[in-house]
C-alpha cells in the first residue's frame, strides 16, 4: 500500500521496530477527495537549491495550540466537529502567512 520509503522513513522508525504481522494504513482526505472541505497537507516550501530545512511553522489556536509541545494540540473538550472547518482554514491562513505551502503529495526523489 505505501512505498518502502515511506515505510523505512515514515512508518517502522515510529511503530514498526517490534511489530510483527500488518500495520492498520489511513490515507487522508485529499483535494480531491476532501472532508468537508478540508484535505491533509504538510507545510512546505520550495527547495531552489537549499538542501536544509525550514523551521517549523508557528500555530496559534487559543485554548487548543500549547507553543510548548511541539509534536502535539491538545485540548481538554471534545471540539465541537461544527468548529473544525474554522480552525482547519486558520491553520492553512497561517501556514500560508509564513511564506509556506500546502504539499499534498510527496514524491521520492530520483
């Protein structure tokens, strides 16, 4: 289902180093396949010849966004789903704010 690069650099690091037998696959919604209006995208920017990374983008959702847990939102209450459209669109506001964009698919290189 998902390349062996992706299971080398994506998968085993985090779940597959003493699993044996199948990992459960979630694909997410895509641009054109969205969930009310809404897709999976990881920030990025183009390379034009830098070979290092980019610092994380900064998120601000108050009451959901700790700036101090870096991997992780949390939130005490279950959010209304009504409300996720909205926060959805503030993220890509801010990522897009920070001179990033939106990949949604990512091909190996050669």
């Amino acid at each position: 289902m998902v390349s062996d690069e992706h299971m080398r650099a994506g998968l085993t690091p985090f779940h597959g180093w003493s699993k044996k037998g199948s990992l459960r696959y979630y694909a997410g919604a895509t641009p054109t396949n969205m969930v009310s209006g809404m897709y999976s995208f990881v920030p990025c920017r183009l390379a034009n010849g830098v070979k290092s990374g980019f610092a994380r983008p900064e998120i601000k959702l108050d009451g959901l966004i700790n700036p101090n847990l870096r991997q992780q939102a949390r939130s005490s209450e279950p959010l209304d789903v009504a409300t996720v459209p909205d926060l959805w669109h503030q993220v890509v506001g801010q990522v897009l704010d920070q001179r990033l964009a939106l990949a949604t698919r990512l091909d190996v290189p050669q």
